[in-house]
C-alpha cells in the first residue's frame, strides 16, 4: 500500500477534519478556524472549496479518460446523492435567512452529498483508494488512543466520544474479511485491525455497532457459509478479546457492558420507549413541512413544539420535546420531506438493483465477486446502525454512510485499475 498523503487532496481534508473534531482540545468545543472577516472557515469548509476548485479545473481542462470501463456503472445512484444536495440548496433559499451562518448550516446537512457524488471522479485508481484507505486505518489507532485518553482522565462512560465514526471503521472491518481482503494486508496486521475495530466498539458502548458487525457477517453467509462461520468465530473471540481489553482499560467497563447489554432486547427500557414515542411527535412536526421537511439546524439536538395530543376523547395542547430522530427513514421525513423520504427509497432501489447487477456480472469473477461482497456486508453494517442512531446531520456521518456503496461504484467503472 502506498502510504503518501497529499494533504490538499479534498477527501484527506476530509478525513482530518474528523481527526481534529476529536482531539481532546477541540471535542465538543470550538474548532480551529481561519478568520477571514466575519467568516470563519473551519477544515471541512477548506475541503469543500478545495474539492469544487478541483472540480472545476478538472472540466476546463478535461481530457478523455480511456481507463473507464462503464462511466454509465451507478450513474443514478449518483443522480440521487445529487440531489440531494440541490434539495439543501432549495431549502436553503425557500426557508433560511440567508446570511453566512445559515450558508454553513446548510452546507454541514449537504456537502457531503458533493463529496459522494464526485468520488468517482477524484478517485481513480487503486493507488489513490489505497492511501484513503490508510488514512481511515490511522484515525482508526487515533480514536482507540483517545478513548484511553479519555478513560484514564474522566472515568468510564458511554459513548464518552460519540459514536458517529462508526460507519468508519465497520468499513476497515470488513475489507479485511477472508480472501475478500481488499487491502491485501497480512493476517497479522488484518488481525490487529479487526481487533482494534472490536474493543472500540466496546469502548463507545453502542449496543447497535456489534449488531450491526452481525448482521454484516449473516450477509456473508448467504454468499459463503465456510468463511462466514469463520469470521463469526473470530469476532466472538475479538469480542472476548475485546471486553478483557476494555476491562483493563476501566475495570467497572465490564459490568457497565453487562448491564447495558442485558437492556439490548427489553422493549420497555427507557431508551427505545423515549425513542419510539418521539417518533410520533417527528411525524406531526414534519407534517408542518411536508413537501421539503423543517428548516435545516446543526445545533439543535431537541426542540420543544406545542403538540396537540388527544386522551380519553379530549384534545389539549402540550409542550413536548421533539429529539432528533434516531431512524434514517425518519430523517429523512423530519429534514427533507416526502421529497427526501421518495429520494432515500429510490437510492435502496437503485442501490438493491446495482449489486445484484455487479454480482451478476462477476459471477466467474471471484475477485470482483469477494469485493463486492465485503462492501454490500458493510452497507448492511451502516444500514442497521442508520436506522437505530442519528446519520445525517454531519458532513461526515453523511460522508461515511454512503461511502461502501460509492466505492464499489468506483470500482465497477474502473475494475483493472484495482486488481493490478
């Protein structure tokens, strides 16, 4: 693997914008920024104006590309993460004040829908995959080393950094499943990073991760039982690994995985009451906007709205808090409308009739055909975890969501670059 980094590459931008959105001074503070006026723009801003400044000279300088196999190859996936993005800009202009902050506001729900969609421009060969691939392995020891340095100076807790960069690493995880190992990494190393994967997993305490890393390996399964069993028989022994980790890192992490683990299935715990209840005051407020869905806010984590609510046939209005929803489809709803929730059902059609596609195509193939896999088991790994948790109010949640689809996108256009 080639590890050069070119920093002024927009998709490292990217990546390091998440280095430093967790780096102890700056987790769930003010960010570093430039100053320019009253404007300041922080990492992500800089990739994104990198990555439209690179995009223009790319068409005023374009040059036939004969490394493309089929440029055709998920073109109307990529219709839809476009528009997506013309749909915040639409609402920018219908709903917002129109000034720098909501600028910012809209381009933090957006831009990553631009990043996507031009993935397959910017990354064009294996050697370019690779070092982003790297990059994601290197921010993958940063967060285990963080989640230490957080225990060690404030004590064990849940979800002590989030959990939002698990998108991420389900992705490292399963890129290095078996013969599918797309990074060609030794079993060694392979190893280290599936374990590294698996105790910070434990570490963030999100129950839906490891569900989701299952459900991932039961995908695996349908295509080959042999390596499925064998990767579920390693990842118990990670997880074991994993939790005797954990436990040295903090020794009361053990019990508090126990105790919140034997929660996982028990409907009437407060956290999956308070989130299914919410989900009822999502669909009245999102009936205030039901074309193109409630004006965009990144720092809003609740609202109170005045609910009417009918008991015992009488009708009262009440303040009830409306938390951001934890469920993809409901996001969808609650920020981008019927529109948002008709384009989120058109990407699982297109993405469901894409890799049937590809898996047809490689059925002889069984290189392209293991790749595929590995990614088509990582997007059941974000799936799941978009359905149970908060993915689309970050340029980076967004980002990585996506991320397992447009890759095989890449690839299917530019196969021989990738098996070189």
């Amino acid at each position: 693997m080639n590890m050069v980094i070119n920093i002024f590459n927009p998709y490292t931008l990217l990546v390091i914008g998440v280095f430093v959105e967790y780096f102890p001074s700056f987790y769930g503070k003010e960010r570093p920024s430039i100053e320019l006026g009253s404007i300041s723009l922080y990492i992500a801003d800089i990739s994104f104006i990198f990555l439209c400044v690179y995009v223009a000279i790319h068409f005023l300088t374009k040059q036939p590309d004969t490394h493309v196999a089929n440029r055709s190859s998920g073109k109307n996936i990529q219709k839809i993460l476009g528009l997506f993005f013309v749909i915040s800009c639409f609402k920018w202009l219908l709903q917002s004040e129109h000034d720098v902050s909501s600028i910012r506001m809209m381009a933090s729900f957006s831009s990553a829908y631009l990043f996507l969609y031009f993935l397959p421009l910017y990354i064009s060969s294996r050697k370019a995959l690779n070092n982003f691939i790297f990059l994601i392995i290197l921010f993958q020891v940063y967060i285990f080393v963080l989640h230490i340095y957080a225990f060690s100076t404030e004590g064990f807790k849940m979800h002590i950094l989030s959990g939002g960069f698990l998108t991420m690493l389900g992705l490292l995880y399963f890129l290095n499943i078996g013969e599918s190992n797309f990074l060609k990494a030794k079993p060694l190393a392979s190893l280290f990073i599936k374990t590294l994967v698996i105790a910070t997993y434990f570490m963030v305490g999100h129950r839906s991760g490891l569900i989701a890393l299952l459900l991932g390996i039961l995908m695996l399964s349908f295509f080959y039982k042999k390596t499925a069993i064998r990767e579920a028989s390693l990842l118990m022994a990670l997880i074991v690994v994993g939790a005797g980790a954990s436990m040295i890192i903090s020794p009361d992490i053990l019990s508090k995985i126990a105790e919140r683990a034997a929660t996982t299935f028990d409907t009437k715990q407060a956290t999956y009451q308070g989130r299914y209840n919410n989900l009822f005051r999502v669909i009245e407020v999102s009936a205030e906007h039901p074309i193109i869905g409630k004006p965009l806010v990144t720092n809003e984590s609740r609202e109170a709205k005045l609910i009417q609510e009918s008991q015992g046939g009488i009708t009262a209005s009440k303040i009830r808090v409306v938390v951001t929803p934890h469920n993809l489809f409901f996001e969808w709803l609650y920020y981008y409308g019927a529109i948002g929730v008709l384009l989120g059902l058109a990407m699982i059609f297109l993405t469901i009739r894409f890799i049937k596609g590809f898996l047809r195509k490689h059925r002889e193939d069984s290189q392209s055909r293991r790749i595929g896999i590995s990614l088509i088991c990582c997007m059941i790994h974000n799936l799941f975890f978009a359905l149970t948790n908060v993915t689309s109010m970050s340029v980076f949640a967004t980002f990585f969501l996506y991320l397992p689809l447009v890759m095989l996108v890449v690839i299917s256009r530019k196969e021989e670059s990738y098996y070189e």
